[in-house]
C-alpha cells in the first residue's frame, strides 16, 4: 500500500510525545518546588496529590504541544521558504520526498520518552533528531539545487534558526530583568 499520507499524522504524533516528555519531567520539578515552598500542602487540601499531579501534567503537555506545534508551522515554512528561493524544483516534488522524514521526529518522539528523567538527555534527543532531520532534508533536496544554492540554503536555516533562539534569549533576559528592576528591594 503506497500512499503519501500514510505517515501524514506521525508529525502529531511526535508533537504529542516530545510534549509529554518535556511535561513529565517539568511536572516533576513542579511538585519538587511547590514541596519546597510549602504550597504543595495546601494545594492537597482542595485536590488529591494525583489530581495535581494530573492536572498539572495537563497543563505542561498543553503547553508543550502549542510549543512544538508552533515551532513545526514556524520549521515547515522555513522549509519551503528556502526551497522557493534556492530550488529549481517547480512542482514540489522535493516536498513530497522531505514528507517521509517525519520518520526520523516519529522515532526521536518514542526516544524522548524514557529521557524524560534527565533534562540533558531530552534536550540531546530534541537537538539530535532536529540535526538528523536537517540532514535528512538537505540530502533530499540536493538533486535540485546547485553547489552554490546548496550552501545558501544551509546558511539561510542556519541564519533563520540563530537569529530566532537569539531574539527569544533577548526577549526572555530583557523581561527577566524588567521584573528584577521592578521589585521592591
């Protein structure tokens, strides 16, 4: 059976498991600091432990799913960005073939699961499959483009990706410190 949308839902699916590992491992940080600060007493008082601890997982895993399905809108129209500007591809046969990477999330997904008790772990299966997944794209759509368009394509992801982490990072330091300055010391 060939058919081109037989993997179209391994990209959710993926999306749904990288969510639940980031979630897992951030609830359980949640709980630890709320223990800490002494809330977690309290909150027990209204919900039982496993109601807060599903609720809470809820919350994170609907956190992380806008997240990464976010990044995977923002990821496909990189994609085709830079294939209508440096592909000599005009019927989108390219896509076609990049399609069947979602393999490679689908599989970095299910590995994300049990790395969900060390945060290095997760982010180096995150960061991994991202990697293997760039090559995976750039291979594929090498039939198409030139030496020179090959390398344009590579620094405009690499330019795009750069300069999105570093304007979040700056956004997230500039609010950090507008909240330090804030409070009264």
């Amino acid at each position: 059976m060939k058919n081109t949308y037989l993997t179209s839902h391994f990209p959710l699916i993926a999306i749904l498991l990288f969510g639940l590992s980031f979630a897992i491992y951030i609830e359980r940080l949640a709980i630890q600091y709320l223990q800490e600060i002494g809330l977690y007493s309290g909150m027990i008082e209204f919900l039982s432990a496993r109601g807060i601890d599903l609720i809470l997982l809820f919350v994170l895993w609907l956190f992380f799913f806008m997240l990464f399905a976010a990044m995977k809108l923002i990821a496909v129209t990189v994609n085709e960005l830079s294939l209508l500007f440096f592909s000599r591809d005009q019927d989108g046969s390219e896509l076609k073939n990049v399609r069947k990477g979602s393999w490679i999330f689908l599989i970095g997904g299910i590995a994300s699961v049990p790395a969900t008790f060390e945060i290095f772990a997760l982010l180096g299966v995150f960061v991994l499959t991202c990697f293997i997944y760039f090559i995976y794209f750039i291979y594929r759509v090498s039939d198409s483009l030139s030496a020179f368009a090959l390398i344009g394509l590579i620094f405009f992801h690499l330019f795009f990706w750069f300069a999105f982490v570093t304007v979040i990072f700056y956004a997230v330091v500039k609010l950090y410190n507008s909240i330090i300055a804030g409070l009264p010391v």
